[in-house]
C-alpha cells in the first residue's frame, strides 16, 4: 500500500513536470512569435514613413532646397511642380515590387509617368507650396475688394492684411541684385498675381508692387564685375558699369521708398555675377588677344589666375557693400548661376564663377540660393538660349522665394523647428558653401 502511494507521488510528480515544461516551451512560442511580430511590424513602419514627431530631430536646421533631391514638373499643370529632397524617409522606405530582386516570376518591367507617392509630397520635410498659399490668399482677398486692379493699393486691403496664412508677407521687401535671368523670374512672379513689372529702362532697375500682400520686388541690374567702361564693352548705350556707380545713380534713390522694410532694410536679399561677367572676360580677351594663339582669345577654356583674382576682389567688395548698407545680420543669398540652355566647354568659367560667389557669400556670412543649380540641364524649361521660361522653373523659383521670406519673417512652424523660427535660428549651420 504505501509503494503504491508512493508510485503515484513520483507519477504525479513526473506528470506535473512535464505539463509545466510543456506550458513554459508554449509560453516562450507565443512570447517569441509575439516579440517577432512586434519587431517586423515596428521595422516595417520605420522603413516606410517616419513620424512626423521625429523630424524635427533630423530636420531641425536643413535647408530642403539645398539637399539632393527631385524636380517633380506636373506635365498638365506647372503650378504643381515641387522639390521632394532625398530624405532617409525616401531612402529606406520599403523596396517597390519592380525593384526587388529577384524580378517577380513573368513580370514584364518597365516604367510610367508617375506622380511621387503623396506620402513623400506630405512630409514637413518638403518644403511647402507657398506660391498656391500666397495665390489663393491674393485670389481671396482681391475678389472682396470692389477696387479696379489697377487701382488698387497697399491701404485699400489693411483691413485684411492678417487674415489667412500669409499674413506674415505683409510689408516684406524682395532685393535681387542680378541679370536679366532674375528680371523674368521675377517679371513672371508678378504675373502670378496680375500685375505688372515696371522699369525705367532696360538694364537698369525694375519693380514689382502685389497690393492684395503689400509685397515688394526690387531688381537692380548688375553688369558684372568691371570697374569702368572698356572700349570693347558691346553695349554702347549702357553708361555706369561699375556697381559703385550704379549705386549711387540707380539704386540709392529706391533705398528708402522701396527697399527698406519694417527694419529699414530688405528682407532678403539675393545677389549673383555670373553671366555678365563671363560675356566681359571673353571679350576682354578676344579685344586683347583675338587672332593670335594665346588662349586667352578663345571662349572654350578656364578662367585665368588673374580673372579668379579679379571676381574675387570685385565680388567681395559687392558682399561688403550689401552688409554696411544693411547689416551683416540681414538674411542676404548668393543666387547659384544658371547656364546656358546649350552648354558645352564654354560655361566652364560659370562653373568657376559660381564657386567664387559661394567662398565670398560664406566668408560675408551670406547663404546659397540653390535654384539655378536645380534646373540645371533642364534645357526644355528654357525661353532662349539663356533665360529660362514662365512655368516651371519660374514658379519653383517663387516657393524658394518665398520659404526663405517666410524664413526670415520667423513664422514658427513647429512641425520645422527652429527652421523657420527667424534667419538666426538655423544661419550658423546653413551659411556654409555645401560643395554643389
């Protein structure tokens, strides 16, 4: 009797082991199927679109415009043409079925028109449309207005001025300081909103006035770095080439009606040499050296030392001029220097001309403005051989314009923080050159 009791102790025993290693080895199944699933399911999400709460960690000081990206044009409308910046959210998002390897069994690949996933064209870290926000807002604020459009004024819409989200745009002042590639884009910015560009003649000044958003546009025409008229100079009818004469005869008398703004100064100022500088060191080399053979009478070559000397000097004292007129703290861009629409050997010096503008731009404390390095090659956005066309490249232009306004205007985005909480916030890390 008492070995069977004891049998049954030593079974009940063995039995209740077993159950319980049974249970724990299920347990630890479930435990790791769950913490497996868990796992994928967490790499799935990060590997496709990040949070926004994440961003401003990764983002809070990069410019958008100035990391690689795409031009996404809209064939049907320009008015949708955006920057999407290759951000690690595009880059480690998940593999599309015709990019993985191997190829789906029978799959025929090949590619379509496609519009970018609006995953990407949402995120905060690509940039906004702010040419259809200050579109509509203008849109809305005329169509209350029962003034003709030609009459209308500043005054007329100050009952309004803070309604919308552009509200920050009242009172902003534009200065560009470039050639006639910044004229048309900025002749075509204010045909955006029905008005028009005014000048007292050609390759002097030129202004642009949007009422509906007491916006100002400023374009003062800078010939290149000569400091007197060359009697090679190809236009005989312009009198003043050197900017410190232009100053005082053109520019200074707009300073005070139209360029200073709230703080007595503009609110951007964007400034490039380029292609005025390259047509007068061709010729000043071929009035030299033309028929003889010395490089310097050719157009297909580098810049020479003494040329890279010259810019440079003329350029930095440029630079110097913008901060003593308006102070070194005014937010202030060298404009990346367009091409021509069919380049070759001949727009080498552009590229050297360029990489001037961006050592004098960081050493004056002034940032790149990327866009004539976004559309470069893009010959079919071209109007001429040199000037770019309303459309695309024009309306890509305006939302650079007007990310870098509302920048400097400090409109807190927290979405972007501290990016757009005021020009200072993020100029420490932006104004260097970036090797473009």
């Amino acid at each position: 009797m008492v070995c069977r009791s004891r049998l049954s102790v030593v079974i009940f025993i063995a039995t209740s082991a077993v159950l319980l290693l049974f249970l724990f080895s299920f347990s630890e199944a479930v435990s790791s199927v769950s913490l497996d699933y868990a796992h994928k399911a967490h790499n799935y999400w990060d590997s496709n679109f990040k949070h926004s709460s994440s961003l401003p960690q990764i983002y809070n000081c990069e410019d958008p415009y100035r990391r690689p990206g795409y031009l996404h044009i809209d064939p049907s409308d320009y008015k949708n043409t955006r920057w999407v910046p290759y951000t690690p959210e595009f880059l480690d998002a998940e593999t599309p079925w015709y990019a993985e390897y191997p190829p789906p069994k029978n799959a025929d690949i090949f590619f379509n028109q496609t519009e970018p996933e609006w995953q990407f064209l949402e995120l905060p870290s690509t940039p906004k449309e702010w040419m259809k926000l200050a579109r509509a807002e203008h849109d809305r604020r005329t169509k209350s207005l029962e003034v003709e459009a030609k009459k209308q004024k500043a005054q007329d819409f100050l009952g309004v001025k803070d309604d919308g989200s552009m509200g920050w745009l009242w009172g902003r002042r534009l200065l560009i300081i470039g050639d006639s590639v910044d004229r048309y884009m900025m002749q075509f910015f204010c045909e955006e909103f029905g008005r028009q560009m005014s000048q007292p003649g050609p390759h002097t000044t030129a202004l642009c006035e949007i009422p509906s958003l007491n916006f100002t546009i400023i374009h003062w025409h800078f010939p290149g770095s000569f400091t007197y008229k060359p009697d090679w100079w190809w236009m005989k009818d312009m009198k003043e080439i050197a900017f410190e004469e232009r100053w005082n005869s053109m520019w200074a008398p707009m300073l005070d009606k139209h360029v200073r703004g709230k703080d007595g100064r503009p609110d951007l100022v964007l400034w490039q040499n380029g292609l005025w500088d390259q047509r007068a060191l061709w010729e000043a080399g071929e009035a030299h050296f033309n028929g003889s053979d010395n490089v310097m009478g050719t157009r297909e070559r580098q810049l020479v030392w003494d040329e890279v000397r010259f810019v440079a000097s003329r350029m930095q004292k440029l630079a110097e001029k913008l901060n003593g007129e308006f102070g070194a703290d005014v937010p202030a861009m060298f404009r990346a220097i367009t091409i021509h629409r069919d380049s070759n050997a001949t727009d080498a010096n552009i590229y050297e001309l360029d990489r001037i503008g961006r050592a004098v731009a960081e050493r004056n404390g002034h940032e790149v403005f990327e866009w004539g390095r976004l559309v470069t090659a893009m010959s079919m956005l071209y109007r001429d051989k040199t000037h770019t066309d309303k459309g695309p490249a024009s309306w890509l232009w305006g939302n650079m314009a007007l990310e870098y306004l509302a920048r400097g205007a400090g409109i807190r985005d927290p979405e972007r923080s501290p990016y757009f909480n005021g020009w200072g916030a993020c100029h420490k890390q932006l104004v260097h050159w970036g090797g473009r």
